[in-house]
C-alpha cells in the first residue's frame, strides 16, 4: 500500500522556521549577508562568529573570538591516544575518516566538563571548542595514517591554514590557504539539511551538543549529502580512467544515463537552477589549477565536460560537492578527508541551530501513516 497523504522525502514540507540561513532559488543568506559578499569578503572566522553569535563581529570581537579558537585547537590526550590507533581500522576499511571523526566528537563530549550543560553559555563555549577541535582531528588522523609524529597546531596561522598544516606539516600558500578558507565559507551552513535536521531532532529531546554533532556527522557521510565531495572526485577518476583507456567523456555519460546512474556532485532537491556555492568554489579552485599546471587544469577541463552533457542532457546542474572535489584533489588532501573538512565547516551551522532549537524548544515527533497489514489476531 503507498502513502498517500506524505511527501517522499519530507520535499517542499517547511519543518520549522530559522533566523540563521535562508537557501533560496536565487540566493544562500547567512543571517542577512548573501554568499557571494561573504566568499569575497569575508573570513571563515568572522562567519563562525556571525553563525554562532548572531550578529557580524566588529575588529575587536573578531581578534578576540580569532584567539580563542587558537587557544583550544589542542586535544586531550586521550582522544590523541585514541587517533592513534585507527590506522588498522582505517587501512582494513572497517572505518573511514568520518567514523574515525564521529567517535572523537563523541569522546570530546565524554571529556569535556559542560557537555551535559545545555544553557546558552556553556553550548558557545563548546560550540568554539569542536570548531578549534575538529581540524585538528582530521590533521593527527591524518598524520597517524602516514605513519608520521602529530603536526601541532600553529597559532600564527589562520583557522583554514593551519587545517591543511596539520594535515601536511607543510605551510601552505597564501592562495591556497584563501581558496580553503572560502570553501570552510561555503560549507558552514545551509539550513535544513539532512544532517542540520538530525542535530535539532536530536538536541529538541533536550540531549547536548556533542551528541547532536555526532548524529549529525553520521547524517552528513552519506554520498546523497556531504559525502558527495569524496564521491564526486572518485567519480572523476573513473572517467579519467576510462578515457585514458579510450572511453570518450559523452560515452561513459552515455553509459551512466543508460544505467540510471546518479552522478555524485549534481542535483539538489532545492536548487533547481543551480547552486550559486558551486561556481564560487569552480572559479577558485580553477584559478589554483592554473597555478599548479596544465596536468590539474586538465581535470577542471574534463570537470567541465561533465558538467555541459548533465546540463544538455539532464538539465541537472552541479552542487557545490562536485567543484570541492576537484578543488581538494588539486590541493593533494587525500579523498577520504574531503566529508571530514566539510565537518570542519559545517560544526559552525549546527551549533548555531542546535542553540536555536533549544531557546525555543518543542520536541520533533511528526506522525507517520501506516501502510502495514491489516490487522488480524496473533492467535486466529
Ligand atoms: N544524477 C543523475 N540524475 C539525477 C541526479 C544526479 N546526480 N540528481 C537528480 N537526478 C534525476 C533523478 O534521477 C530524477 O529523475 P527522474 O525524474 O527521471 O526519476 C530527477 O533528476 C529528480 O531527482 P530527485 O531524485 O527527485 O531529486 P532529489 O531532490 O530527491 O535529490 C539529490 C537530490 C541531491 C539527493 C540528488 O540530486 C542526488 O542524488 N545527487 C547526487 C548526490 C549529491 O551530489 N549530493 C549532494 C547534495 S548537495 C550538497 C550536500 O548536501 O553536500
């Protein structure tokens, strides 16, 4: 039996009302400032505040807020212990750098002394602590993962620079560590999302903010949602693949058509006409292509390609996923670290909307319709 009085995928449904994020058709808002003036002009730091404190931070809020992030980068041994001994699990595949990840925020809640505070002071204080924490998570995993000794974090450098140090032990340039810092932009929130959603149902029970982060993090690794970026990029090399091999780009489409394949890094089920975050990320991460040479220009070429027969074909433009993959890739951050860095990201919009939801609580329970077996007796 079908339902007949639901939307498949809660499509179109308005389940709450936010004063964080408003994603329209032809604009993405951060409380009153349009992405656009943000990827331009501003810093992942001044929006991390914007989103957590409510309101754009002036010269002497922003130094201040800038610090603080900086004094609790560092993590408590025991999650340090914790990191590393997940290269095995990570090499066997029985884990991937998201549930790596999932479990240190979940740890991080069992050390940190206000997690089961859910006043609005304590949830910004924890709030700036994962937002200090979680890169340097994804920077040791990584390091545990070459085998190599944790970078520390280096105060001199700005939230998006010292993520890719962490991570590489290198410094980056200036141009990359900007092109990062407008992708931590981009990604910071983005209103009722799967994962956004899963954080307030799970904070509306009046649970705390690590375990709302961590749900949201399992909600976040699916490929129809963050996991997208690392699923986009392993699709690239597929067709890099195939080509090399005498596949033209039209024909693996083809292909992909003929099998109802979903292409990783294009659709959404609210822009329709495009995702305005997609072009920021393409032009940047193009410009870094450049930079590098023509062998990483050639992926945004064929990047390209895909882009004009999904939109001639299918009228289906890309998402923001699928300009981060090539954009990552062409910063040598492995694959598997692409979701955990949107992570990095996404915490800002989570905690924002988590302290939202319990200003102004109301349990999420909606109603489903029954669509089982009639009813019949267990002994007839
Ligand atoms: N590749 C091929 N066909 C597609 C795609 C795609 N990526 N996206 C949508 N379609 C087709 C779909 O098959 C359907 O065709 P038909 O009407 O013939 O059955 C039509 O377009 C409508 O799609 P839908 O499945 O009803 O759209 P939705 O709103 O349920 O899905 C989506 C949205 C994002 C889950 C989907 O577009 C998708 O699976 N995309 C690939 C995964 C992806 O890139 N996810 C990232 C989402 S945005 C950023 C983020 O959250 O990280």
């Amino acid at each position: 039996m079908s339902a007949a009085n639901t939307k498949a995928g809660l499509e179109g449904v308005i389940a709450g009302s936010t004063d964080i994020c408003s994603v329209e058709q032809g604009a993405l808002i951060y409380r009153g400032y349009e992405i656009d003036d943000l990827a331009r002009n501003a810093t992942f730091e001044g929006v991390a505040f914007l989103l957590l404190v409510g309101h754009k931070p002036s010269a002497v809020e922003l130094k201040a807020f800038d610090s603080e992030l900086k004094a609790n980068r560092a993590l408590p041994k025991e999650v340090c212990d914790f990191l590393k001994i997940t290269p095995p699990m990570l090499k066997s595949g029985s884990a991937v750098p998201m549930d790596i990840l999932r479990t240190a925020v979940s740890m991080l809640g069992n050390l940190d002394p206000q997690c089961q505070d859910n006043s609005p002071e304590a949830e910004r204080a924890k709030a700036k602590r994962l937002t200090a924490q979680i890169p340097t998570v994804i920077g040791h995993m990584q390091n545990a993962l070459e085998g190599k000794a944790a970078v520390a974090p280096d105060a001199s450098l700005s939230h998006a620079a010292n993520l890719l140090w962490m991570m590489t032990g290198v410094k980056p340039t200036a141009k990359a560590a900007r092109v990062m810092d407008v992708s931590l932009i981009l990604y910071a929130e983005h209103d009722y999302n799967a994962s956004t959603f899963s954080a307030r149902v799970i904070c509306a029970t009046l649970s705390d903010l690590h375990s709302a982060v961590t749900g949201a993090i399992g909600a976040l690794k699916g490929p129809l949602h963050g996991g997208a970026n690392e699923a986009a990029m392993d699709m690239l090399k597929e067709i890099t693949v195939a080509h090399k091999a005498g596949t033209s780009v039209e024909d693996w489409m083809l292909q992909a058509f003929a099998d109802k394949r979903k292409l990783m890094g294009f659709g959404h089920r609210v822009y329709k006409n495009g995702d305005h975050r997609a072009g920021i990320l393409h032009a940047l991460g193009r410009e870094l292509a450049e930079q590098k040479g023509p062998e990483w220009v050639e992926l945004f070429d064929l990047g390209e390609r895909v882009q004009k027969i999904m939109l001639d074909d299918k009228q289906i433009h890309p998402n923001v996923d699928f300009p981060c993959g090539m954009t990552y890739f062409t910063m040598d951050i492995p694959v598997p670290q692409y979701t955990p860095i949107f992570v990095a990201s996404r915490i800002t919009g989570w905690a924002a909307h988590v302290m939202e939801q319990h200003a102004h609580n109301r349990l999420i329970r909606p109603v489903s319709e029954y669509t089982g077996p009639a009813l019949s007796g267990w002994n007839s």
